[in-house]
C-alpha cells in the first residue's frame, strides 16, 4: 500500500492546483474559513455548543468510516474487474503504469479517511475532557487543516469515480485488443486446416461428396440443437 503510494507521489495531490479537489477544497475552506471567523464567530461558540459539536464530530466520524470502506472496495474492485489476459495485455500496450496509479489513488484516500477519522477521535475525547481552549492562531490553524482535509478527502472520493470510469474504458480497450488477436489466430488456424485437410483428402483419394456425407453423418450423431444449420453451412463451404 505504502509503496505504490510513494511511487507515485501521492502526497503531492494535497496541493496539486490544477486538480479537481485541490480546487474545490481550497475554495470552500477559504468560504468557511471566513464564514466561521467573521461572521458566526465560532471560537466563542465552540465554548458554548460543545455538546452539539461532540455530535457532529461523531456523525462525522460515521460517515468517515462508510467512506472509508469505499475505497476499500473500491481497491477489490478494480482487482476483480480485470482478468489476467487483461492484464498481460495492459503490461503490454499501457507505458504510464494506469491500474498501478488507479489503485495507488484509493489506497491513498483510504489512508487519509483512516488518519482523518484517528485525528477525529482524539478532537472527540479532547472536547469532552475539561481542556481550555486553545489559543486563538492555533485554535484557527487547526480548523483551517481539519476543514481542508475533510473537503479534500470528499473531493478526491468523487474523482475516484472518474477513475473507475477510466478503468471500465481500459477493459473495453482490452477486449477489443484481445478480440482482435483472437480473430487473427482463428483465421491463421482456419487457414492451416484448410491446408492440411486438402493434402489429406488429396494423399486418401477420397471425393468431396463423401467427405461431406461423412461430415453430415457425424452431425447426425452430435447432440447439436441446430443440426440442420450446420449441415447447410458445411455444404455451402465444402460444396
């Protein structure tokens, strides 16, 4: 898990701009932020309501969890989703690593919603406890973090969903890779057979008309439903 998040450098989409939910995690902690402070005053209400708050924080703390096993999931599916020719043939045609990236993505966020939710508990205990409240700048720099995580942590679960889609179209990709390379083994074989049953039919002396009525006698003993189909399609390709 550790290992292909380092990797990959996944600490760096903590503050990679161009992202998704860098973007909508710094804007809505910016909102908060100055929502919280300026206008609701909520240092002064953090003393006032921190029964309501140890409720919030274990709703919060239930909702980490849920997510928590999404990603979790998540991981399992992605690892169920591609069978080991899709794999091979994904090693072969994908330079830039992506079910590795894809996974490395949910592991990370797993991590996150796991160090969120410990972080959580200790708030919890320590909102219950007989704790002074912090001083002011700490009191804010603390909010400011645990508000970015947490939007962070939301954002980057709906950007995963972007790479399931992205894990769905890899399979179509695969499918057709290896649909093609099977025809072309398919015509290769028929080819061959072609080939050899001539030389057979040729070395035997044996005629095409009994060469069919034998094929048609072997039909007949099959347990095929469509008999009659095949009887027809091996006339029009023999005959």
């Amino acid at each position: 898990m550790f290992e292909r998040i380092k990797k990959y450098k996944r600490y760096k989409d903590y503050y990679a701009v161009c992202s998704f939910e860098v973007r909508g995690a710094g804007i809505l902690t910016v909102i908060f932020g100055l929502l919280f402070c300026y206008f609701l005053n909520f240092r002064e209400l953090f003393i006032n309501f921190q029964e309501d708050l140890k409720q919030i924080v274990v709703m919060i703390i239930g909702g980490e969890f849920t997510l928590l096993g999404m990603s979790l999931a998540g991981i399992a599916i992605i690892i169920s989703l591609l069978s080991t020719e899709e794999l091979k043939i994904i090693e072969r045609v994908d330079k830039n690593n992506t079910v590795d990236r894809v996974l490395s993505r949910f592991e990370f966020s797993a991590l996150n919603f796991g160090v969120q939710i410990v972080y959580l508990i200790i708030i919890y205990f320590l909102i219950v406890s007989d704790k002074e409240v912090m001083v002011e700048w700490i009191f804010w720099s603390v909010f400011v973090v645990i508000v970015y995580h947490f939007l962070f942590n939301l954002f980057y679960v709906v950007a995963l969903v972007g790479s399931c889609i992205k894990m769905n179209s890899i399979k179509r990709k695969c499918y057709k890779i290896s649909f093609n390379e099977r025809s072309l083994v398919d015509a290769a074989n028929e080819i061959r057979i072609e080939y050899l049953l001539a030389i057979i039919l040729k070395d035997k002396g044996i005629r095409k008309e009994a060469f069919l009525k034998k094929l048609d006698e072997m039909v007949d003993l099959s347990k095929m439903s469509n008999k009659d189909e095949v009887k027809k399609y091996l006339k029009d390709y023999y005959g």
